[in-house]
C-alpha cells in the first residue's frame, strides 16, 4: 500500500495530501489548492519553482539548470514538477510564482 | 515552395532533459524517424517521413530545456555565400561550421547571433535522407505514419529582446516578409510573423527582455481529423496540454499546445492561409490578441504568453 504525505503550504494556512509515487505539482493541483502557475510539467520551464522548508522527497526527473541551479537546490529550491514526497513536507513560495 | 532567397528552416536542435524519455515521445508520439546517433549517445538526429533532407531535428541531452539553434537552407551554395557577406554587412559576426562538422549530412553551414540573442546557422547543402518519400509515381507514404503522424518540421516561435531588429534582419538578409504582425497599443511591434515562402509563417518573434527564449516547435499535421488524432494522444499518454484544440485567427492554423517530456512546449497545426508577398500585411492590436491566438474563445490563455523555455 503506497503513503500518502501533508504537504502544507503558505505558513500553514493551506495543506493537501499527496501520495509518494505523485508529484507534489499533481497533487496540488487536483486539488485546487495553492494557486501556484503551473507550465510545462517536464522540469523545463521553471513556472513551479518553490522552497522546501521541511520535509524528504524524491526526485523522479531532471530539473533545468536555467530555473534551478546546483546551489538553489542545496538551499531548498525545487521544481514541484519534479518531485515526490518520502514524508510530510512544508512548502513556501518563491517571488513571482503566484497569480 | 521558396519565393526568395531563404528555402525553408531545415533544421533545429533542442536541448533535452531526459534523453529516452523524450526521444520516445518524437518518435513513437509525434511520428518522426529516428536517422542517427552521435558516437557519444547524448545527441540524436529526426526526421518527419514527408521530408526529403537528412534530418530536420536533433534532441541534445542537456542540464537546462530550451533551443541550441535554428538552421535556414537556402537555394544556392551562391546564395550561401551572398547571404553571408549580407549577414556581416548587417553586422552580426560569422562562425564557420565544415561539413559533417557535428549534422551528419550536412555541408558548410554558418552561424551567428541575432539581436533577439537567438543562435541562426545558414546551409545551402544537406544530402538526401535514405528514406525520402517516393517520387516516381509516389504513393502517398513507404512506412504508415505514426502517432500524430507530423509532415515536417514546420517554424518556431521565439522570444526575445529587439524583435524589431531581428524582424529587420529577416526581411533584408533573409529576403523574408511579414504576412501578420502585432502592434502594442502606443505602436510598438509586440510580435512578428515571418516568411520566405507561401507558408504563412517561418517564423516568429515576440518582444521578450530574456534573450534566447523558444516559445515553441511546431510540426505540420495534414488536417483538423489529425489535430484531434493529436489530442488523443496526448491524452492517452498523459502529456500536459497548455492549448487547443482551437483556431488561430492568426495564420488561420488549426493548432493544439502541449509540453514534450523535457518542457519544451510543441504545437501540431494544420492549414493556414497561402500567404504572398504581394498581399497587404494583416495588422492586429495588442488588446485583440487573444481573438487573434485563440479564434473560437476568443481570450488570451496566459500561461501561454508567459511561459517559455
């Protein structure tokens, strides 16, 4: 049986569960939660670049290096496209990613 | 068909970011052949079966998605090296590129950077693909065309800064018009449609501050019944659609958007108007653009505008 993980976003006040074998993107989306843009869903555009605060995940594919370079993701920067949780995470927003 | 001195874009290579994943997206989705590899496996070449030339596509396994360069064939070797003194006329700085250099099948080709930071390269001789489609009483096809079954690689679009300039050199240097454009409301161009022949677009710009930007690939599929062929596809392969099925009002193409596994988005489109340098330029106002884009809602998407790789 696959975990199912709380993401939880903007300081605490939005939250939603996402599966490990989900992105975090996927999830947040389906359930309308977040109002972060989204694009290309490929690590390519960098639209869904937000900050990891706590939390483990798993990345399931390549992130451009033109959104997310090495540095940005030793200090917590990922692509929510990019990534599945291995627990609870909390997330926060970067500038000039929301509507 | 050429009216003037630039053929056709013939070629372009796009960075990628998974190199299987994506090459399987090109070739068993889309409907392109793969013609060859490099030795060292991060690059493959592609192209559409209705195309003649060698190759039209070369995937680049890459850290960031995104455009390496467009290549132009144009119709003479004569023509080539004209076009060249042109381009060092208009100021823009030559690199040479020997045949067979890293294009398997390609001849001397030149490169260089225009205004909007975008890398152009130029070629008048590229060989025959093994696999060509028939030319004595042809049938239609060799090998039934898969997935979204794309003709050829048909014109990009992207973005950058002094779209102007850019547009100026392709008129001049490239012998191109411009069937449509689009104007800000104080004037401005906003974008520009290209051409050096009767497709209605080549190419085309949109002003943009981030240098080197692609918008999208696009591919030409036969009609409106292949269209819908393509969202099913994307569909079953869970690809994330960005637009369409729908109409532009510009070009008149039949078009659907989505993203290929690396990010870089690809329009499939089918149709258009024959366009003719002869014919007065169709001019659209900023504030009607989403009319202009996406005919049948009539309003501008914006991820669309905004998201480029």
């Amino acid at each position: 049986m696959r975990d199912t993980f709380v993401i939880t976003l903007n300081a605490g006040q939005e939250s939603f569960l996402c599966g490990e074998d989900d992105t975090v993107l996927a999830a947040m989306l389906r359930q309308r939660r977040g109002h972060l843009r989204c694009g290309c869903f490929g690590g390519g555009c960098g639209i869904c670049k937000m900050r990891i605060v706590s939390g483990a995940y798993h990345q399931i594919k390549p992130m451009s290096r033109a959104h997310i370079s090495e540095a940005e993701q030793a200090e917590g920067l990922a692509l929510l496209c990019c990534i599945a949780p291995r627990g609870d995470m909390v997330l926060s927003r970067v500038d000039g990613n929301y509507e | 068909m050429g009216f003037n001195k630039t053929l056709r874009p013939g070629l372009v290579q796009i960075r990628v970011l998974d190199l299987d994943k994506t090459l399987h997206f090109y070739k068993e989705i889309l409907g392109l052949n793969e013609v060859c590899r490099s030795s060292d496996g991060l690059r493959v070449c592609l192209k559409a079966y209705d195309e003649f030339d060698h190759h039209s596509v070369t995937l680049r396994l890459a850290s960031e998605a995104g455009l390496d360069y467009v290549a132009f064939k144009v119709n003479s070797p004569e023509e080539l090296e004209r076009i060249k003194d042109e381009v060092v006329a208009f100021g823009y700085r030559i690199d040479v590129i020997p045949p067979e250099y890293d294009q398997p099948g390609f001849g001397k080709r030149y490169a260089f950077t225009i205004s909007t930071g975008h890398r152009f390269q130029i070629y008048s001789d590229v060989k025959l693909a093994d696999q060509t489609p028939m030319i004595h009483n042809p049938d239609i096809w060799t090998e039934p065309p898969r997935g979204m079954r794309a003709t050829r690689m048909d014109h990009f679009l992207l973005y950058g800064p002094n779209i102007a300039e850019a547009e100026r050199f392709c008129k001049e240097v490239f012998g191109m018009y411009a069937p449509e454009v689009c104007n800000t409301v104080d004037g401005n161009r906003l974008a520009v449609w290209l051409t050096g022949s009767n497709k209605p677009h080549d190419l085309a710009f949109v002003e943009y501050p981030k240098p080197g930007k692609i918008h999208h690939l696009g591919f030409y599929l036969n009609d409106w019944t292949d269209i819908g062929n393509a969202a099913d596809w994307i569909a079953v392969n869970r690809l994330k659609l960005d637009v369409g099925p729908t109409r532009h009002a510009i070009t008149r193409g039949l078009t659907i958007y989505f993203w290929e596994p690396s990010g870089n988005r690809i329009e499939v489109y089918a149709g258009g108007y024959s366009a003719y340098p002869d014919h007065p330029q169709r001019v659209w106002d900023s504030d009607q653009l989403g009319r202009g884009l996406f005919y049948y809602s009539g309003e501008m998407v914006p991820s669309f505008l905004e998201i480029v790789t």
